[in-house]
C-alpha cells in the first residue's frame, strides 16, 4: 500500500527514548536460555535486550511473556506498554493497537495512557494512503489523535498529533476534492457540488479551500446558478485575492457579463 507520508521516525524515538529511560530498570545483558518459569527481571531484561538490538517482533513476544509469567507484577504493567511499542516498531500495527488499547482499558490512569493512545493514532497514521484509495486509516488516525489532544492536551504527545491532524484533516480534503472532480468532469454537477461545499465547510483549514470555491464557481454556472456562483466567486476573491484559483473564477464570470457578489441569502453567508 502506498505511504502517504514519510514515517518520521527520529521524533518518534525521541519520544520512546523517554519511555525507555523510565521503564528500563535494571535491564542488562541476560542469558537467553528458555525456562518454564524465569525470573521476572530475568524476562524483562531479555525483551528489553531485544529492543535495543532492534528485534522488535521477538520483543514485543518476550514482553508478553513477562505478563504470561507474572501477570500481577508492576514489570508486567512496564511489558504491556513495551510490547506495544515493539509491535509498532515491527509494522504490526494491528497488534500494536490491540496491545495499546488493552493497557488503556487496563490502567486508565496511569501515567503512560497518553503514550499508549500516541501508538494507537501513530498505527493507523503508518497506513494512510494516496487519496485514491480507501481512507479509512485516516479516519481511525484522526480519531485517535483527536481523542490524545483532547483528554491530554498536555501531554509530551499532543503537540504532534496536532500537528498530525492537520495534515490529516487536508488529506481528507484533498480526498473529498479528488471525488468531487470526478462527478465534475461525468457533468454530475449536484454531486461536485456537495463535495466540494462539504470542503468549504468542513475543511475550512486546509489548502483545499480556494479550489473547492473555484469549482463551486464552475459548477453553480453550468447548472445556470448564477446567484450562488457569483456568491462563491465573491467569497472566494474576498479570502483568498492573490490566488490562482479567484483569478480563474473572475475570468469565468467577467467572461459571461458577471461580477463575484456577496449574496446574504446564500449557504454561504453562515460561514463567512
């Protein structure tokens, strides 16, 4: 599946190196002999060993193995975020989501919740792909991120799920205007326009915006709609003058003896 963003992996092992730091204890070199019971620190140092070799997916086995064999301990507690994070480094970000959202449901206050939601958001975000496709990864990332900076806008994380909403919420946009050019170029000018209304209205942050009021300008004029498309022009031309897009919109109009003009009775007069 293609990627829609590049992994920023340097950020995201600076954050896990904080968590490391706490959860490391005494972890040290072991002997990787197998038993039937094992110490507890004995099974955390050899998972831990395991990390800092990068083999996360025998890592985030390990880990649990500390849960499976001291389920009441607080290394288990420790094991539970870590396998998380070593599920995540291995690409299973199913699992990944399955072990953060057990450790939420788990310890709900505890002090690593924020990081456990990180990993949940950060799964979903690996697997967003081109607007092409199905975006329902995005969806799942935004929801996850927007729950992080909503319980815990003070957290070490939320500063970067935001800054993963936003691109998350233009790659929505960006989705929403793929579709509606679509409809656009078929001469379904009805579905164009509730595509791209629902931009202007929604996403009203992203990049998409100028071009969503240009379309609707295209659009409104080839169903004859004359009001609404000097409406979306004058709105258009009032936020965004130097772009490319109201130049291409005055030039439709002022092509036809028509001028961008605000209009009160339009949907558009509720949101600018």
């Amino acid at each position: 599946m293609t990627r829609f963003f590049a992994r920023r992996r340097f950020g995201m092992r600076a954050a896990v190196g904080l968590l490391l730091l706490g959860l490391a204890g005494c972890a040290s070199s072991g002997d990787r002999t197998q038993y039937a019971e094992r110490p507890v620190e004995e099974l955390y140092n050899e998972a831990y060993d395991l990390v800092q070799a990068e083999d996360y997916k025998e890592a985030a086995k390990a880990f649990e193995e500390v849960e499976r064999q001291h389920p009441y301990s607080q290394w288990a507690v420790r094991a539970q975020i870590m396998a998380a994070y070593a599920y995540y480094e291995a690409e299973e970000y199913d699992a990944a989501i399955a072990a953060a959202e057990r450790f939420i449901e788990l310890h709900p206050g505890h002090k690593d919740v924020p990081y456990a939601q990180y990993l949940i958001g950060i799964s979903y975000y690996e697997r967003i792909s081109d607007v092409g496709r199905d975006q329902g990864m995005t969806e799942e990332a935004l929801r996850a991120f927007t729950e992080l900076v909503r319980r815990y806008p003070d957290s070490p994380y939320a500063r970067d799920a935001q800054l993963k909403i936003d691109l998350v919420r233009d790659h929505l946009a960006g989705k929403e205007m793929e579709i509606g050019r679509f409809y656009q170029r078929r001469g379904q000018y009805l579905a164009a326009i509730n595509r791209f209304r629902n931009v202007v209205e929604n996403y009203q942050t992203t990049t998409h915006v100028a071009e969503a009021l240009h379309r609707l300008v295209e659009s409104y004029l080839a169903l004859g709609v004359e009001d609404e498309a000097k409406a979306a022009a004058a709105v258009l031309g009032y936020n965004y003058p130097d772009s490319k897009w109201y130049q291409r919109s005055y030039a439709l109009l002022t092509g036809r003896g028509l001028r961008p003009e605000a209009d009160k009775e339009s949907w558009f007069s509720r949101l600018f």
